[in-house]
C-alpha cells in the first residue's frame, strides 16, 4: 500500500500521546505503592519489581496474540480497544482500595500495552518497503518525546496527589480513542486478512514468521543478544551512575532526559539519513558496532561528564538497529501476517527485558562486592559490549538476507 502522510502523522501522535500516559505514572509509581506498605520501603521495593515483572510477562505472552487480531480485524479496531482498555486501567488504578487490586489492575494494563505492535505493523501496511526503517525511526520518535514529557508531568502532577497522575493517564487514553476513532482510517485490505490461528499466536508459536526469510532465524538470533545487551544497560543505569559517580536522583533524571532527547533525535533524523545511503543490512551491522564501542567505553569511564559524550556516539548507533531489523523482516513477511511478526517483536523485545535486567544487576553486584577478584563497577556494560559483538558475529556469519517465496494462508 502506498504510505499516505496524514496516516503517518496520525498514527505518530497517537503513539506520542500514548507514550505520555505510560511516562507520566512512572515518577510516582513506588511511592504510591509505598503508600499501600505503610511507608516500608524494603516491602514497596519488592512489590514494585513485582508489578514491573507482571506488566512484562504480560506484554511477552500476550503480544503476538494482539497481533494476530489485528491481522484478522484490522490495524484500527485492535488499536483503540487496546487504548481504550489502557485507559480504563489507569482510571481504575487511580481508585484501587488496596495493593492487591493496584497490582491486578497493572497486570490487565500489561495485556493492553500493545500498541506499539499494532501501530508498527500498522506503518508496514501504509509505507514503501524502501522507506520502512524510516518510518519506523519514527515510532522511536514518538517513544522518545513521551519518555521526555512524560515523567515531567507525572512529576507535577505527584506533587499534587500520588494518584492524579493515573487520573491524568486515563484521560490522555480515551482522548486518544476519541483522536483515533476521527482520524485513523483502516489500513488492512480485506483480502489480506487472515483467521486468528492461537497455536501460533504465543511466544513460542509465533517464532516461525521468522524463518519467512533465508537468514531471518540467525537474525532474530543476533538481535536477542543485542537486545538483552541494552535491556541490561538501560536498567543497571541508575544503580551504576549512583554508585560510580554519586550521582543524586535528579542527576540520573537530567541523564534520562537526555537519553529521551538524543533517541528521540537520532529515530526522527539520523535514521532517515543514514539507512537509505547504507541499505538496512548494514544499517544494522553498523549500529551494533558503534552500540558494543559505546557500551565499552561506559564500563570503562571514570568521570561522570565522560557518560554523556558517551552517549552522543552509543545512542544514535542503536537507534538504527531496530528500524533497520524491522525494515528487513517486514520485507519478507506477506501482508496477513505483518501484525504476527510485530506481535512476536514485542515479546523478543519484553522477553529480553525480562532476563537482560537481573543479568546485569547481579553482574553489577558482583564486581562491586568482597568476593569479587578485582573492583570493577562498569562490569555489565563490559558484558553488554561482548554481547553486541557477539549479535554482529552471528548476523554477519548469516550471508545475505532474502525473503522466501510466500504461501497463501
């Protein structure tokens, strides 16, 4: 289908307008829950790192699943009831009477949270296949103005009340529907609608819109690694920053920030730029490699002003693994099953979130304590670096990547 720009546009504010009720709750989130504890820290620590495992579980086995919807419904109809159901969770989790309840409520909102798959299958159906990885830079655009505004404004509205920022949530979800309803049209032809087939609509069935292409198996492969590579980096930031550099709270926002800005700058512009001159191949091949150089020179700064010079290299490399990735499989995935195979991204992506994460604490850990042969703080990214080369040695001993000829479903 031909891209037809004010899809473009509308299906980008949405996601924006989305990512900023997802960002706004994210400042207040452990406080709140501290307020279900008593005030007990330790308690509201665990509970928070439970909530945060559901909401990932969730998304990983339920993400192929709202793909497959969309495949058989259309793009339009899955994307807002996923909006509207988003919105009636933060609503409700604005008055839930207990933790047990805030918890479940969280749960649900980690089913609903699938947005992103639907909207980025959405840009395969409207954008040239030459052109994809740079619309879907632009997804990362979106993601990365909302991770700016979000916590902003969750932070205000926390000032006020703990729970205001879900109320406000809420209401930026079902005016999202009400935008959504009015502006985006349908973008699945109906003879490219397949029937939901739920032995492939999991994590696990979900696997084979992989091997569509020759080499997309030894693709996905290489980016797991990739993936749990930077999962690891963006959650041991903060422990590692605190500890290497003391930075306070708000120094490790300010440096949040600034991630949100340079991704959200690099996916709008440095991918639309870059990709064309290079071809996605080695698009890709690139932005792992000055990903794993970035990632070393994390594990090895000693000064705090080093991370952010860091991150003017390391950042806009990643920024072209994804668009790049998403771009090749789209290519060689018929058009039936483009909501399947962003469906089974978005649980490679969350799966990597759930094992990257607790990888690089305990590396992290480790290397900080007594038993460890030598003090070596900046030991996960050093890891995330090996993994990055070892993602560039197994796409790179793939070949060439070409699409299979495709069977009707």
């Amino acid at each position: 289908m031909t891209a037809r720009p004010a899809s473009l546009v509308f299906i980008i504010v949405t996601l924006i307008i989305d990512m900023l009720g997802i960002g706004i709750v994210l400042p207040i989130m452990p406080r709140l829950i501290e307020s279900f504890t008593g005030g007990d820290v330790v308690e509201a620590a665990h509970f928070v790192g439970l909530q945060i495992a559901l909401y990932s579980v969730m998304q990983f086995l339920f993400g192929p699943l709202t793909g497959s919807l969309s495949d058989r419904f259309g793009r339009r109809p899955v994307l807002l009831a996923s909006l509207f159901g988003l919105g009636a969770t933060y609503i409700l989790s604005a008055f839930a009477p207990s933790l047990a309840w805030f918890i479940a409520l969280r749960t649900v909102a980690g089913v609903m949270a699938s947005t992103f798959a639907v909207a980025n299958a959405y840009i395969a159906d409207i954008a040239p296949p030459e052109k994809r990885a740079e619309y879907f830079g632009l997804v990362g655009f979106a993601f990365g103005i909302g991770f700016i505004a979000g916590p902003v404004l969750g932070g205000i509205l926390g000032q006020i009340d703990l729970r205001l920022p879900f109320l406000a949530a809420g209401i930026l979800s079902f005016a999202n529907v009400v935008f959504g309803f009015i502006v985006l049209p349908e973008t699945l032809k109906p003879e490219h609608r397949r029937k939901v087939d739920l032995a492939r609509a999991n994590p696990i069935g979900a696997i084979p819109v992989f091997a569509h292409a020759r080499g997309g198996m030894v693709l996905i492969g290489g980016y797991v690694l990739a993936a749990l590579a930077q999962r690891g980096l963006e959650n041991i930031w903060a422990l590692y920053t605190g500890y290497r550099y003391s930075w306070s709270a708000l120094e490790v926002g300010l440096s949040l920030a600034a991630v949100g800005f340079l991704f959200a700058v690099s996916q709008g512009f440095v991918v639309r730029l870059v990709v064309p001159r290079l071809g996605e191949r080695r698009a890709l091949l690139t932005g792992l490699a000055i990903s794993a150089f970035g990632s070393l020179l994390y594990g090895l700064a000693s000064e705090g002003w080093m991370a952010y010079a860091i991150m003017l290299i390391h950042i806009p490399g990643w920024a072209l693994v994804t668009p790049s990735l998403q771009a090749l499989l789209t290519r060689a995935t018929p058009p039936n099953e483009q909501g399947l195979l962003q469906g089974a991204l978005a649980s490679v992506n969350t799966g990597t979130a759930i094992v990257g994460p607790p990888v690089a604490t305990a590396v992290f850990a480790y290397h900080i304590g007594p038993e460890a042969p030598m003090l070596l703080p900046g030991a996960s990214f050093l890891l995330g670096a090996l993994l990055l080369l070892a993602s560039i040695a197994v796409i790179a001993a793939g070949g060439s990547f070409a699409p299979r000829r495709q069977v009707a479903d």
